[in-house]
C-alpha cells in the first residue's frame, strides 16, 4: 500500500456491492481486521463515515470486491493524511445540524441510510451514518427520520454545551429540495 495510486474519493460513486461473480474472500479475517481499523478512524473525520458504513455490512461473508474497496479506502487516506479538523479559535458558537437520507437506497433490504454532521461555528464536532431500522415509504418518511436523529443529537449538544456554560441556539438544515423547509430553529 506505499506506492498505492491516490483515490480522490473513499468510495466510487453509487456503488452498492452487488457484483454476484465476484468470489468469497478464503480467510475473511484480513477484512474483518481491516474494516475495524477503518471504524477506528472514522472517530478522525466524517468523510470515512459513509463508506465504512456500506463495508461493515459485508463482514460476515466478504467478497473480493469488498476487500478492493476497502483497500481504496487506504488510498484515500493516504492521499488526506495532511487533512484535519480544525476549531477556529473565532468561533460564532452557532450549533448547526445538517442531515439527508436516500430512498431504499440499500439493493438487498430497501432500506434507507441517514446521515448527519453538526458543526460548531465552523468546525464539524459529531457525525455519523446508518441505515435506517425500517423500511421508508417515501422520500418525505426517510428525511423526517433523518431530522428525529439530527434533532436528538442538536439538543444532546445543546445541553452538554449549557453544562459547559456556554449557550448556544441550534438549528436544523435539511439537505434537501423535497421538503418545504430547509432551516428550522430547535
């Protein structure tokens, strides 16, 4: 992996790991490792969350096709090594969170995947990726479900930061055009 070419991405576009003539993995062990390693550095940045997400699912009887793009990952990263978080020390303490999910995006169960980030200012301070535990019906259902959790996490956040004697108004971006209302203050 030292002289591995760069990958500008961690993951290719619209790619769900489908491939059924890729064959099984003999000692899935290398990528059970390597997907835990990978999970360990999403804690880093929210631009692994996404892609380590759609990996794990395949723990339990890896392919070829997933080791692949677990090892783009490692191109990635090494490509990103000099990238980093960074808190401004002029913060405006405004407490923002963004979210967005996909419709039944996942090819094997339908389900939709939510994600969201809030940022602090301007700095990113939580993120995260799932699938959603049900099957949504519509778009409107799945991004509702990605605002309950984005909600839950702002006011965590909120209360955590008043502890800390800091007050800080959070809002609610929806990263969306099918819904009415894009901000919304908690």
């Amino acid at each position: 992996m030292i002289d591995c070419k760069l990958a500008p991405t961690p993951m290719e576009c619209q790619r769900h790991f489908i491939d059924t003539s890729s064959p099984f993995l003999a000692d899935p062990t290398q990528y059970r490792r390597h997907i835990g390693r990978l999970m360990y550095l999403t804690v880093t940045g929210p631009d692994l969350c996404f892609t380590v997400n759609c990996l794990s699912q395949f723990m339990h009887d890896p392919k070829q096709e997933h080791l692949d793009a677990a090892l783009r990952v490692v191109c990635y990263l090494k490509g990103t090594s000099s990238s980093s978080i960074f808190m401004a020390a002029q913060n405006d303490f405004i407490l923002r969170g963004f979210c967005d999910s996909d419709l039944a995006n996942c090819p094997l169960t339908q389900r939709s995947t939510t994600g969201y980030i809030t940022m602090l200012g301007n700095s990113p301070i939580s993120w995260k990726t799932k699938k959603q535990h049900t099957v949504s019906c519509s778009f409107t259902e799945a991004e509702y479900r990605a605002m309950a959790g984005t909600t839950s996490e702002l006011l965590w956040l909120k209360r955590l930061l008043a502890e800390l004697t800091i007050s800080v108004m959070p809002y609610l971006y929806i990263v969306t055009v099918r819904l009415p209302y894009t901000s919304q203050q908690i």
